[in-house]
C-alpha cells in the first residue's frame, strides 16, 4: 500500500511551510507576547490559507480535508516548530462546532474565516486526562441552562471568542457554547510549559440559551478527541524530526579533539538509535490513519509521545548546556512535545485505553 502524500496535498502542505518559514524564535517571542498569545492578523493569514477551514466539510464552507491531509499539515507544523495554536484552536474546535451547530449559524462561519476563535473547556482539576465532565454540571432553567464548575488547561483559552464546555446533564455529559465574556465566566491565564497561554475557567452561575447546547452525542465529541490526538501525533513526528535534524547537523560541526563529534562511534550509535525512534513514530502515525480506531489513536499517540521525547533528550544531551535554553530551536521543538505528550491524555492513559481493547479483543 503506498502510503506517501498525494500531489495536491504535496502542494498545500508547501504553501503551508511557506508561511511557517517565519517561525523563527524572535517571531515566537513576538506572538506569545500579544494578548492571550494569539496574534490575530497572523490567525486571519491562516484563514487565508484555508488552516483554519480545514477540519469543516465542503458542504459547511469548509475544506473537508482528510484525516491524511491534516495529518500533512500537522507534520508541517512540528517541522517548522510552530507557536499558532492552529490544533488547539482550530482543528479541534472547528471540528466539533461544525458537527454541532446548525447549517446556518453564523458563528460556524466566523470560526472557519478566522473571525472568531474558540477554546476546547474540557480538562477539570482533580480528573487529569478524563475527557468526561464529573465537577461541572449543566442544569436546566427557564431560559436555558445553568452552568456551574471549573476548567482548566484550557489552550487558547484567554485569547478565545467563545467556549466549548463540558458538562454534565441530566441526559449525559454535553458541549456548550459559551461567549468567553459572559456573564459568570471568570478566566485566569497562565504561561504553559511551551510558552504559550492557557487559562483557567470558572463558571458560576452562567446562564446560557437552550440553544448552547451543541447537537451531537457524546461518542461524536470522542471521535473529535480522537482526531485532534492524531494531528497532535503527527505534529510530534514532525518535531521529531525537525530535534534529530538540527542534532545530527551540530554533531557534524561541533569539534571536541581536533575533530568533529559526530565521528565518535558513541554519538553515532545514539544518532542511529534517534533515527530509529523517527522512522518508528512515522510508522505508527501511517498505522494509526489507516485504521482510524479512537483506541488505536490513543496508543499511538503514547508511542509517537514517547520516540520524540526520547529524541527531545538526546538533543539536549548532545547540544550540552545550551539545549535547555531559548536561544535554541531544539529547546523550543521539545518543550512544546512536553507539551503535546500530556495535551488529551498523556502516554500512559493512552496505553491504557489501547490496553483495554487489546484485552476485549483478545476476550
């Protein structure tokens, strides 16, 4: 089966890495310093070039681009160790706001153009990587529902427009929209480990329309979840990549002993042994698209987590000192793998879940 990407995502994906070229890390510092750490005529270029459209079917005014096509551009931005929250604000909103909101909401529009941004409030303090709401309830009132409970690692979450919520129902855990301004919305930001900004939401009292809820079930907003895990894999892969790259390029120039340290035999077998760990994660990113199973996405998620963490510490290792620091691309690419390894379930909860349906099938 031939597994390579097609011409016309070739293409895009060349458009889209022109326009990531300018990642560099005077760029980086520059956007995590606008408000909430989006700069929003950088997220209007975006929309411009389709990124922020691309998780929306063509019948919604969307790209309807394959898991493959997102999947290209994923690895496009791990290579180019980008700071657009393009997964965490596009990808995965868009996603499930296009299969809950009506045809003719104006508000699925505004995301898809760029507009208006929106933050996935799922994650509550004290359940880590459970996706189900527990603390956070919805209950009905006269005009609507009435929201109440805390959120946080919401990414994006300060520069958002609008809030996707879970919470729970007494129908089932739900999705709301929430305006991230409304009354009984209080957020809180924090700088997150790869320099960008997350907040902290608490909902007290917020009443929202009948309408805020978003029509789709909760196995749909899974197979979301399940989507953003792979972009979020594939954009592992491509920071892998981008370590082993800029590692293998220093140990060719970096000279210790009249010669460079790349001819050591000790460096090139932990060069080969990194090279491996790329190629694995590849292979198990390829897998993944293939069968589509949220189980399996979450495993391999773990395992591409885990090759570039690997290949994060030995480019810090062979970089010396200097590797932990900012003044490095190879300190940024692992800080946001560090970041994307606990982002919908961190390596461990994800072998978990791969774990159990090993166990039914093999029942």
């Amino acid at each position: 089966m031939n597994f390579d990407y097609d011409e016309s995502q070739l293409l895009y994906r060349a458009s889209v890495e022109r326009f990531l070229d300018a990642s560099d890390i005077a760029a980086r510092k520059a956007q995590r310093a606008q408000p909430g750490g989006i700069d929003r005529a950088r997220w209007q270029a975006m929309a411009e070039l389709g990124l922020t459209a691309m998780a929306l079917p063509e019948d919604r005014g969307g790209l309807g681009s394959s898991l493959l096509d997102l999947v290209a551009v994923g690895e496009s931005f791990g290579q180019r160790i980008s700071s657009d929250n393009w997964l965490e604000n596009a990808v995965l909103p868009v996603l499930l706001a296009g299969a809950g909101l009506a045809e003719d909401d104006p508000l699925m529009a505004a995301l898809a153009s760029g507009e208006a941004i929106a933050a996935l409030a799922m994650f509550e303090p004290e359940a880590r990587h459970v996706a189900t709401p527990r603390g956070t309830t919805a209950k009905a009132s006269a005009a609507g529902h009435v929201l109440q409970g805390e959120k946080t690692f919401v990414l994006g979450g300060m520069a958002a427009d609008w809030l996707l919520v879970s919470a729970a129902t007494e129908t089932g855990p739900a999705l709301f929209l929430v305006a991230a301004d409304a009354p009984g919305v209080f957020r809180r930001g924090y700088r997150i480990i790869d320099g960008n900004e997350a907040a902290e939401v608490r909902l007290l009292g917020c009443e929202v329309a009948k309408d805020a809820r978003l029509a789709l079930d909760w196995a749909a907003v899974e197979a979301a979840l399940a989507t953003a895990r792979l972009v979020a894999a594939a954009e592992m892969a491509g920071l892998a990549q981008r370590l082993f790259d800029d590692t293998l390029a220093y140990v060719r120039q970096r000279e210790q002993f009249g010669q460079p340290i790349g001819r050591f035999q000790a460096i090139q077998h932990r060069m080969v042994e990194a090279y491996a760990l790329v190629d694995q994660a590849k292979s198990a990113l390829i897998a993944a698209v293939t069968s589509g199973d949220p189980q399996e996405i979450a495993g391999m998620k773990a395992v591409v987590a885990d090759a570039a963490l690997r290949i994060g510490r030995e480019a810090v290792q062979l970089h010396g000192g200097m590797g932990t620091t900012d003044e490095l691309e190879i300190g940024h690419a692992h800080k946001r793998v560090l970041l994307l390894a606990q982002w919908l379930g961190d390596p461990a909860s994800g072998l978990d879940a791969y774990a159990q349906t090993s166990i039914k099938v093999a029942a």
